[in-house]
C-alpha cells in the first residue's frame, strides 16, 4: 500500500513545477484526522451499479427534485448534499428499473404520484403546445415590428435631404408661414 500523499506534495506536482513522486511521499502532519466522520454530513449508502447508469440518469434528468431547488434529480443527488429528498426519489427511480419499466413508463409512474409538476419540462399537448410556441411567436412579431420601425426610421432623413419639405409645404407656403409668425413676434 502506498502512503497517502500530502497537499502541498500533491499541488507542486500537480501544476508541474516540481517532479514530486506520488508513491511514498511524506504526509502532512499539521492537518488532524477526522475522527467522526458522520459528524459531517449525512452518511451515504452505498455506490451500485445504478449510480452511474446512463439510463438512469437520463430518466432523473427528466424529473425534478421535490425539495425545491428546481434541479432535476441526478444534478440534485450529486450537488447538494444536505438533500434528503433526491436520494429517496433515486431509490424510487431504481425500484421501477428493477422492476423492468422502460423510461416512459417511470415518467408515468412519477406523474400519477407527484402530478406534472414532477416532469422537468411539461409534456407537449393540449395546452401546453402554448408554453411551447408563444413566446418564439411573441418574439418574431415583437422583431419584426422592431424591424419596420427601424427601417422607417432609417429612410424618413433620406427623403428630408433630397429637398423635400416634412411638413409638405411648398417654398411660397413656407414663405407666407414665415411672414405671419414675424408678425406674431413683434
């Protein structure tokens, strides 16, 4: 068995800039045990062969963690440690596994316990095809109109220096309003 490595070891040599070997480097010894480990956080169970199944963990990507957090059950399970929920709601997940539910079937099973709000995204029908394409069509009438009166803008001082007057008045027109405000002043 090699002896364990200490920190300062493992950093020099880790960014390379001392050719420190791993196997038998000295401990550091201004760090004590931990002589409770419980102490720190709940305790974790065993890692299986579910933990890291990709099948798995698509399905707990699909649902959302009960606890609030708004994160689906595999980043919650593998995040935050202080979860009590996520870890229950794996084991639910590999119960249905176990019992040979194909991914649809374990969505279904979560639904008809925890209602939609347990899917992450809901499911594309009836009204919920609105959640899905309101807002891309708000946002491409909302462009376009930005669009138009962009473009309007862009033309109006166009027309303005090819000597056309914006008030649509003519050069006699303009000469008579001019006259009578003249007037109005003195």
């Amino acid at each position: 068995m090699t002896a364990p490595i200490g920190r300062r070891a493992f950093l020099w040599s880790a960014v390379g800039l001392a050719p420190v070997a791993v196997v038998g480097a000295a401990q550091d010894t201004s760090v004590a045990p931990l002589w409770q480990p419980g102490a720190v956080g709940r305790p974790r169970g065993a890692i299986t062969n579910y933990e890291n199944d990709p099948f798995i963990i698509d399905v707990e990507r699909r649902l959302r963690c009960t606890c609030g957090c708004n994160l689906d059950i595999y980043t919650c399970r593998t995040t935050d440690f202080t979860c009590t929920y996520s870890p229950q709601l794996h084991r639910e997940v590999i119960g249905l596994v176990e019992q040979d539910k194909s991914g649809e079937e374990i969505l279904a099973a979560f639904v008809a316990k925890y209602g939609e709000t347990a899917l992450m995204a809901p499911p594309k029908q009836g009204f919920n095809w609105a959640g899905y394409l309101l807002p891309g069509i708000a946002i491409t009438i909302v462009g376009v109109i930005l669009a138009w009166v962009l473009l309007r803008r862009a033309r109006r001082p166009a027309t303005a220096a090819a000597g056309a007057d914006v008030a649509g008045l003519s050069a006699e027109e303009q000469a008579r309003l001019g006259a009578a405000l003249d007037r109005l002043e003195s």
